[in-house]
C-alpha cells in the first residue's frame, strides 16, 4: 500500500542532504570530531530517494552505506568542504541539514605530527562557516530547508531561535532526555518545529520511521 500512498510523488524534485560528523585536522593525524554516526541523514536520503527525488547526498565521515542507486554521494571531511560542496548544490526544492558540522576548527593545522613535548598544549580555534544559515540566507519561497537541533537546556526556545535565525521551514529538534534518542542509537526521538508556531511530537522509534515522518512533514508543506 506504501508504493500507492507515497508513490513517486517528489519526482522530478531535486533533494540535498547532509550528513555524519565532520573532521577537522589539527595536525596530518589527528583531527577533532563528533560521535555522529550518520544514520539519521542517510535514512532521509533513502526516503527521499525512495519517493523518486533526485537526491544530492553530502557526507562527512561515516560506515553508512547508501542502498539507493540513485543517490548521488559526495564524501566529504571538513566543514570546509561540506560547506563548498552544498553551496555548489544549492539549486534544491529539497534541504536537508542533518549533519553534525563542527563549530570550531582550529586556526593552522600543524603541518608535522605534534610531538609531546610542552605539559599543556593550546590549539586554537576559529568558528566554522553556518552551512544551514547561508543556505537559508539564500533562500528562495519554493525551497524547502530543513534544520536540525541538539540542545540540553531550553530546547523548545533554542528549537525556535533556530527556525527564525536560519530561515528554515522545519527545525528537527532531538529529544536527549530520552534513551535511545539521538546521536549514536539507532533510534530517535524528535519534535518537529515549523514556521506557523506549530509542532509535532512523536514516538522513539527507527531512524527509518523517523525519516518518513519528516518527509512526510516536507510533503505536506509542498
Ligand atoms: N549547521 C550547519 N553548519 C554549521 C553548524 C550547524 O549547517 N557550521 C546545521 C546543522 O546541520 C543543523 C543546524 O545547523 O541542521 C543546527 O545545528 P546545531 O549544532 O544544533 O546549532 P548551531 O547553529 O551550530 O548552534 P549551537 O551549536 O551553538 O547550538
Ligand atoms: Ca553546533
């Protein structure tokens, strides 16, 4: 029944995704990172590929695979790279940010291994270029952007900061006060913020299920 109901119904539209954790070197073997594993990010791919979009995959560092032939991969590293690359592919019906990018990189990179030999060492760091609020910058009314959150205080304000800071259509807000929600699992917890002041609530469930129901919410705005 699922082949009737959501059928082929973004053919013809063009998606962009990003996802898993992003690397930045600090020196030629050592880099800062997250525990992003990518999951969430490749099951939209999948799902928006699935419904017959025609998908632009970006991807930091992961062991996902993609299943769906179609799907056009990018590897990428830094948050350097993914930015260049998803402003190269702007021209999307479909955004979706659900990669974890870093905010920090450092300043220089060493270019020789850092060697122990000071009791402290400081790397400095410089902030990142916001890939979701450039693309929102530039915008046009027939895109859709979805953003994601990860916040541990305030999350329903912070959720809703972002919406209006980035210029999204959606924001993903995942839930940490729930086990098994987030980050490494392979389940998620999510409430969906739009731009009416409206939002959704739903069950701890597969990424999978969790990537329906968001593309189920971008359909619905279309
Ligand atoms: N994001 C991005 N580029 C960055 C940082 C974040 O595109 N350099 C995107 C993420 O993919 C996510 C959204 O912005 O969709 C929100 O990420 P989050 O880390 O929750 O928010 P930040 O804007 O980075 O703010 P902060 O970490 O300070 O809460
Ligand atoms: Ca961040």
């Amino acid at each position: 029944t699922e082949f009737f109901e959501n059928g082929q119904q973004l053919t013809g539209k063009k998606a962009l995704v990003t996802a898993g954790p992003t690397y930045e070197a600090i020196d030629p073997v050592r880099f800062i990172g997250n525990h992003s594993s990518g999951k969430m990010g490749y099951s939209i791919a999948e799902e928006l590929a699935k419904r017959g979009a025609e998908v632009t995959l970006i991807s930091g560092p992961v062991y996902c695979e993609v299943k769906n032939k179609s799907i056009k991969l990018i590897k990428t590293t830094s948050a350097e790279q993914m930015y260049e690359n998803c402003l190269a592919n702007s021209d999307f019906d479909i955004a979706v940010m659900a990669a974890a990018v870093a905010d920090y990189t450092p300043v220089a990179v060493a270019p020789q291994k850092i060697k122990k030999t000071e009791a402290e060492l400081i790397i400095q760091l410089k902030k990142t270029k916001d890939i979701l609020g450039a693309i929102g910058k530039e915008k046009r009314d027939q895109q859709i952007l979805v953003g994601f959150a990860l916040e541990t205080e305030n999350e329903e304000e912070n959720a809703k900061k972002k919406l209006k800071g980035k210029n999204a259509d959606i924001i993903v807000l995942n839930s940490l006060n729930d086990k098994g929600a987030g980050f490494k699992n392979a389940t998620n917890k999510v409430t969906l913020f739009f731009k009416d002041q409206t939002k959704k609530t739903f069950d701890l469930k597969s990424k999978e299920l969790v990537a329906k129901d968001i593309v189920d919410a971008i359909t619905e705005l279309m």
